[in-house]
C-alpha cells in the first residue's frame, strides 16, 4: 500500500483502488483464461494440451478477442478487488495511527494488512471467482442460461 497515505480517503482511494485493479486485469486476463480452460477440461479427453495449445487453439478460432471472452467480469472484479483492499487498509489505518506522530507500527502496519486482505477474499474474492469460473465453464461448454457481457460461446 506504499501508494496509500494518510491523506488519502474516500473517493480518491476507491477509484485508485478500482484503476489498479482493472488495469492490471485487463493486462494480464487471457492468461487468467487460459489457466481456467486448461482447470475446467476433461481430465480423460483434454482438449488443449498445455499453455500455448490453448493460446494457439483459442486464437486460431475465436481471435485475439477469444482470450477475452468473459473478461469483464474479471476486470470490474478485479477492480472491486483492489478497491475493497485499499479502503479497508486505508480505514483500518487511520484508527490505528499513533495519534502524535500519526505514523503506524510495523504490528500496525501487519494488521490493518491482514485486516484489508481479509476484506477484500470475504467482499470481492471469492463472489469474483466463483461468477468467473462459472462463466468460463459455461462458454467452454455451451451450457447455462447466464453469459455476461463480452462472453462468447
């Protein structure tokens, strides 16, 4: 949280949060999707046969945009993710900041951590994950009446 200070709050600290997150999805999302097409497959008739015959499979049908399919539910996810962490810590801080110096202890500094850590798996996480596998699995398998925006069958 080295980019959060004591003077950050409220809505500069959500939006920051919020861009962090979503940028660095946005980056790094077609191996996300590709880590989750070779969980999801056949374990007796897989269907890629590693990392690059997945890229290479899904690019050679869908194009660039097949390694983006269900990607915005990862980005505003991810988004929502860091938001959450970075409110937290930014909260939890300000309680337990020394009031004189307004600095926090290295135990301080470890528990608003784990505090924001624990905020962001309980609020963000865990809902994120399960709504983006379950999409993944879905478009992989043409099944389900839910496709988020930006899924292709």
């Amino acid at each position: 949280m080295a980019f959060v200070t004591k003077k950050d709050t409220g809505l500069k600290t959500i939006i920051k949060g919020f861009l962090t997150g979503g940028t660095q999805a946005a980056i790094t999302y077609p191996t996300e999707f590709v880590k989750t097409q070779l969980q999801l497959q056949s374990k007796t008739a897989p269907e890629y046969s590693g990392i690059a015959d997945c890229f290479k499979k899904v690019y050679a049908k869908h194009g660039m945009g097949g390694l983006y399919a269900g990607a915005p539910v990862r980005i505003i996810g991810a988004g929502f993710q860091q938001m959450f962490r970075w409110g937290a810590y930014t909260n939890l801080a300000g309680v337990a900041r020394d009031p004189a110096t307004g600095k926090l202890s290295p135990l301080m500094t470890t528990l608003c951590g784990l505090g924001a850590g624990i905020c962001e798996a309980v609020c963000a996480v865990t809902p994120v994950e399960t709504l983006k596998t379950r999409v993944n699995d879905d478009m992989r398998r043409g099944t389900g009446n839910y496709k988020a925006p930006g899924t292709r069958s």
